[in-house]
C-alpha cells in the first residue's frame, strides 16, 4: 500500500509541477497579450498620425495645384498683354516711321517755301 501511495504521491507530485508549469505560461502568455495590446495600440496611434499627416500633406498638394493653376492663368494673361504690347509697338513704330516720313515732307516743303519766298522778296526789292 505504501508503494501504491508513494506511486501516487508521485503522480501527484507531476500533475503538481506540470498545473505549475502551466500556469507559468499561460502567465507568460497573459504578459506578452498585454505587450501585444500595448504594440497594437502603439501601431494604431501611429497610424492616425500618419493618416493625419497624409490627409494635411494632400491638401497641400491641393492648395499647390489651384497655385500653380493660378499661375498659369496669371502667365497666359502675361503672354496676352505680351502680344498686345508687341503689336501696340509695331503700330507706334510703324506711326513714327509714317511721321519720320511727314516730316521730311514737310521739311522739303518748308524749304521750297522759303526759296519760293526768297525768290519773291527779291523780285519785291527789284520793282
């Protein structure tokens, strides 16, 4: 009886070690849940973060397309009033060689006027 005992306080004994062992890892188990839980909740901030940071970044990258579209607006006005501006001085180039041209007429004309009225005075003084 006392070696049935003995065997059985044995067996005992291992159930005991083993219900121990199992208790150490479900403890084991039970803190790397909870770092778990900690890296998860951890990963989750993060991610808002940088989901915030993405959503401010896309509205910048809005705000820079209606700037650079008003730019191009703003260099296709540039370019018009360019155009404008060209053609205004071809006109005013071409007004100042048309009056270049009246002037010398009229200089020419001027000159023949006063020989004309040269050649009158003198006839003037001879009668």
């Amino acid at each position: 009886e006392r070696a049935k005992m003995n065997g059985r306080l044995e067996e005992f004994d291992t159930m005991r070690r083993e219900l121990e062992a199992a208790k150490n890892q479900i403890a084991d188990l039970e803190r790397n849940s909870k770092d778990s839980s900690q890296v998860i909740a951890n990963l989750q901030r993060e991610k808002a973060e940088v989901n915030q940071t993405l959503s401010g970044l896309k509205r910048n990258v809005e705000e820079s397309k209606k700037e650079v579209k008003g730019l191009q607006n703003d260099n296709t006005t540039l370019e018009d009033q360019k155009k404008r501006l060209e053609s205004n001085l071809h006109l005013l180039q071409d007004d100042k060689a048309g009056l270049a041209q009246r002037l010398e007429t009229f200089d020419e004309r001027e000159s023949e006027l006063l020989r004309k009225l040269t050649v009158m005075e003198e006839k003037r003084r001879c009668l």
